[in-house]
C-alpha cells in the first residue's frame, strides 16, 4: 500500500484481514471508523472493519468453504456443532443472527433456539 518495503507486514496482516471480511487501503484514506496500522513508526495500511452483519454472513460463506458443501447440506449433529461455534464467536449478538444462521443451515429459528438451548443444558 505505501510501497516502502513494508509488502512483508502487509502479507502478514492479510489472512487475518481477510479471515474478519475486512477491507485493506492506503492509510490516507482511512475514515474515522477504519483501524490504522504502523509498523517501525510509519502509517503503513488501514483496515475497514466490516459491519457486524456483514461479518456473519463472511464467517458462515468461510465455514461452508472449510466443509467444502453448504451448511444446509450437513447432518443435524454437526449443524449443532456450527451452532455451537457460532455462539462462541458471538454470532447470536447480531441483529437477526438465529434468522441469518437458521436460513444457512436450512432449519427453522426454533430449531436453532433448540441447539442453542441443548447446549447450555449440556
């Protein structure tokens, strides 16, 4: 982004940036929202962090990425398991999160709820 050598902490950051869906730009275009990165003293990259909603929707396309098939596709006990995740990662924090999710994994809110619960029991 700046082209002073720092191609090396750009790489480094990139898979963390891409893994949260955020957006990499020159720093002088960052706006009061964007986190700034330095290295060794210099503005060296600005990072636009998602909104949260857009962050669910980025971490369930990851999560279909990683199982290779559509959540929808899975059986019931590794839905649970994607549930559980998602819980742990704060996905059900989100404005109409269980929809989001309830829609990716094929099921109703209910059944989410349902995993949810059977959790917190377990």
């Amino acid at each position: 982004m700046t082209g002073t050598g720092d191609e090396s902490f750009i790489a480094a950051v990139k898979p963390l940036v891409d893994a949260m869906g955020g957006e990499m730009l020159p720093p002088d275009e960052a706006g009061a929202d964007d986190v700034v990165l330095a290295w060794e003293g210099a503005d060296v990259l600005a990072v636009r962090l998602p909104q949260l909603a857009d962050s669910l929707d980025h971490i369930l396309a990851a999560m279909e990425r990683r199982r290779g098939c559509p959540l929808a596709d899975l059986d019931r006990k590794s839905k649970q398991e994607v549930v559980r995740i998602l819980e742990a990662r704060g996905a059900f924090a989100v404005r109409h999160g269980v929809e989001t999710v309830a829609s990716a994994l094929g099921v109703s809110r209910f059944t989410v709820y349902n995993y949810l619960n059977r959790e917190k029991e377990g």
